[in-house]
C-alpha cells in the first residue's frame, strides 16, 4: 500500500528509498521529486552541458532503483552515494568527449532573455562555468560539492573517497584558481554596480 504523497516530505531519504524498493510507487515520485533537481544541478555544474547533464542524471537516478533492494541503511546516505555516482558518470563522459570531433558537438545554446538584468546573470553564471571548467576534475568536484552544493567537507571527504584535509587542500586551491580566473572581470560581469 502506497503512502500518501505529502506524508513523506519529512521522511529521510534512506527511508523512501527502502518503501520504494518495497513496493511504494510514491515514495519514489517522492524521492525523484527531492533528488532530480540536486543531481542535475551538480551534473550540470561538473559537466558545463544540459543535455549531458540530463542523460547523466537520468543515468543516475536509472542506477539509484536498480540498488533500491539492495540498499543497507546506515552504510552511506543515498544523497552520498548519488553524488559518487553522478561524479563517476560524469569523469567517463568527459574521457570519452576527449575522443570526440569538434565537428560533432552540438552549438551552445543561445540565450533568449530580453532583461538586461536576466543576461548579466548568465555572463555571471558563463563566467563562473568557464572558470569551473578550467580547473581540474577533482578540484572542480571539490569546488562544487563544497561552495556550490554547500556540503560540509566531511561528507566531500565520503564521497569522493580522500580525507577530509585533502578536500580541504583541494578546494582551497581550486577556490585560489577561481578568483585568479574571474579577477578583473568584476565591472565586465557587472560587479562594479552593485
């Protein structure tokens, strides 16, 4: 028997996804609800594409499912193992687009906003991308996970497997590259009038 829909906002996430694995339709239209959009964003911030983004995610969750039986509480939260996950998928899809023409990636997509206030934010959020881009995947995972996603760096440490002094190192570094990178861009990307 299915669960109401609105009963589980408050249930842990460990929690639907053993309902779900027992047969509890909503608890995983709860938990998609709760996760997609996390893992997309952090897909999306990893790998700088949104269609990638949403195959990785897609991939992701397909794979959070087909464990659901299988989960064992209290070894990992499902948020953790989710990020492993995406971070993984994305490494192989950023090692096989290294093999990939020029030719064959797509144009990036065009930004149709008319305020000028909508434009400045995505100079502001191209601007941080291509920063995020140019720094070392396990930097940027790093970067993500700690100032973008606003985990704590105990639980970066369990995700991507290091301690928590080395995530510590990591996105200092990567948080130095950064400003290094957007420094004297301030007024370009509309700073200066704030």
């Amino acid at each position: 028997m299915d669960m109401p829909l609105d009963t589980m906002s408050d249930e842990p996430d460990e929690v639907l996804l053993v309902l779900f694995a027992n047969g509890d339709a909503s608890a995983a239209r709860a938990l998609t609800g709760r996760l997609t959009p996390r893992v997309m964003g952090h897909a999306y911030r990893l790998l700088g594409n949104h269609a990638e983004a949403e195959d990785v995610t897609q991939e992701a969750m397909l794979r959070l499912w087909n464990i659901a039986s299988e989960w064992r509480q209290g070894e990992a939260r499902v948020s953790t193992w989710l990020y492993r996950v995406v971070a993984n998928l994305c490494i192989d899809r950023k090692r096989r687009a290294r093999n990939v023409a020029l030719d064959s990636i797509p144009e990036p997509e065009d930004g149709r906003a008319s305020a000028a206030e909508t434009l400045q934010a995505k100079a502001r959020a191209e601007a941080l991308q291509a920063a995020l881009d140019q720094l070392p995947d396990r930097q940027r995972q790093a970067v993500v996970l700690r100032h973008i996603e606003g985990l704590a760096n105990p639980e970066i440490a369990e995700i991507m497997e290091i301690t928590t002094e080395a995530v510590e190192s990591l996105t200092a570094r990567g948080k130095r590259t950064l400003t290094a990178a957007l420094s004297g861009r301030q007024e370009e990307l509309g700073y200066g009038d704030e």
